[in-house]
C-alpha cells in the first residue's frame, strides 16, 4: 500500500478525532486540511515510528498546536455553538483524553502523538476526565430505533448523572418529545426504524433551539468525508461506554465555555 493510501485510509477518523477537538466540522476539516498540505510539501513529516495512524496523529497534533485557523464555514443545521477555536480551555489535557477515549490508542502511542512520556500522558487524560466530570449534569434525548442499544445507552447516559427524558424511534417522535421537554443533550442514531433519519429530526429541532449533538451510526466513514455539511460529533456502532462519555462531554465542554464567553460590549 502506498503512503497516500495509508493517509487516505485513516482520513475518515483523524477527521472525526479533529471535529470533537475543535467543536466543529468547518475548523476540524480545516485543520486536517492544513496539515494535509504540509505533508504534501513534505512527506517526510510523517514519522510512522509506532503506525502510519499514530504517526499521521502526531502531524495533526503538531499542527494544531502551532497553527490558530478561523474557519466559520459551517452550515448553520449541523454545527456545535463554537465554530472556532476556544481560547478559554485547556487542549492538551482534552487531546490526552480524545486520543484515548474516542481514538483507543494505547498510552504508549498517546505519549508518542503528543511527545511526551506515558507518565505524563496519563496525567493529561485525569486532568481532562476531572474537568469533564465537573459539568453539569442535564436532560438527554435518546434517538434510537434499536432497542437493545437504546437501553445501553439509557444506562450510561444516567451512569454519568444525566437524566434520560425520554427515546424516540422515529423522525416524529424524537420531535414530539423535543419540543415538550427540550433537551440538553442529544444522542440520535441518524438511520430509523421507519426509514426516517434522525439526522433531519435533529436538524429540524436545531432550527428551534440551540443544542449539543452526537450522532450514532453503523457506518461513519459516509459523514466523515469533508465534503458536505457534517456531524461535529461523530461515535460509531458498535461503541464502547467510554466512548460515548468522551464525546458526551465533549459536546458539552464546548456548549458550556461557549456560553460563559461574555462579549466585551455586553460586559462593559
């Protein structure tokens, strides 16, 4: 395989791994997109010490923390409420965190990505995971059609100490029970048991109030590809309980600094 094949093939989830750091498909991809262009002015850049994955995670890193990009392109149905980079927030803890919760890379390869040793590694992942545990909790809508996975993540979901207002199986019902409750979290599978799409159901509740989104899906190289409006948070089926708190908390992390950003003419 070639080295542009192996950067292709893991494209899908570096763009996925980008999105959940920036909060937001527009800033994620443009990220991905500038180290893209590094790589093709130089492809010795990418060191494939422990795997050309860890290795291309090592080039992101190092371009996301010595690169700022404003990038708000984002189509106003699928972003988070920050579309740009945080200033108030700590990055590399959460990036110690996303690699290992969302990613499942090993913290050997966590401390390679962010050139550390593990030790430190480790302590950056605690940090990130007492923050995260520090928000407050809420009521989450559940999107689902499939029962049993329905139930996992009902279970979870209150294991991090958030209530469970209700699950939908439908495009209708995930309204209905929307618009009566409102929540303030929604995980929604974005294929249904009614052929409807949990992806248009949200988009239309986004139209009505703002609220953070993950998406659950089968198949998540089909929204990963940078090439339409996409999920910001993105987990994939089958998931593992870790996964979907990092990314949980994640959405929320963003959805709470971005409300605690005064602006300056408000404040003054």
């Amino acid at each position: 395989m070639s080295r542009s094949q192996l950067v292709a093939e893991h494209l899908p989830l570096l763009r996925r791994y980008a999105r959940a750091l920036t909060g937001s498909q527009g800033s994620g991809d443009a990220y991905v997109g500038a180290m893209l262009e590094a790589l093709l002015q130089d492809p010795s850049l990418l060191d494939e010490k422990h795997s050309p994955r860890a290795g291309l995670f090592r080039l992101f890193t190092q371009i996301w923390n010595s690169v700022s990009l404003n990038d708000d392109s984002d189509v106003a149905v699928l972003p988070m409420p920050s579309e740009r980079r945080l200033s108030n927030i700590t990055p590399l803890p959460r990036q110690a965190f996303l690699l290992l919760s969302l990613e499942g890379f090993s913290e050997e390869e966590v401390a390679y990505i962010l050139d550390t040793d593990v030790a430190e590694a480790r302590r950056l992942a605690d940090a990130a995971g007492r923050e995260m545990a520090a928000e407050i909790a809420t009521d989450v809508l559940i999107i689902e059609d499939e029962t049993f996975i329905a139930m996992d993540l009902e279970s979870l979901v209150k294991n991090l100490g958030h209530n469970v207002i209700g699950v939908a199986r439908t495009h209708s019902d995930a309204v209905a029970l929307a618009k009566n409750k409102k929540p303030g979290l929604i995980l929604a599978d974005i294929q249904l048991a009614d052929g409807s799409s949990g992806l248009d159901a949200v988009n239309e509740l986004l139209k009505l109030f703002e609220v953070p989104v993950v998406f659950i899906t089968a198949y998540p190289e089909r929204f990963l590809t940078g090439e339409r409006p996409e999920p910001a948070f993105l987990i994939s089926k089958p998931f593992q309980p870790a996964m979907v708190s990092a990314v949980a908390s994640q959405a929320l992390f963003f959805q709470r600094n971005s409300r605690n950003r005064v602006p300056r003419a408000a404040a003054s």
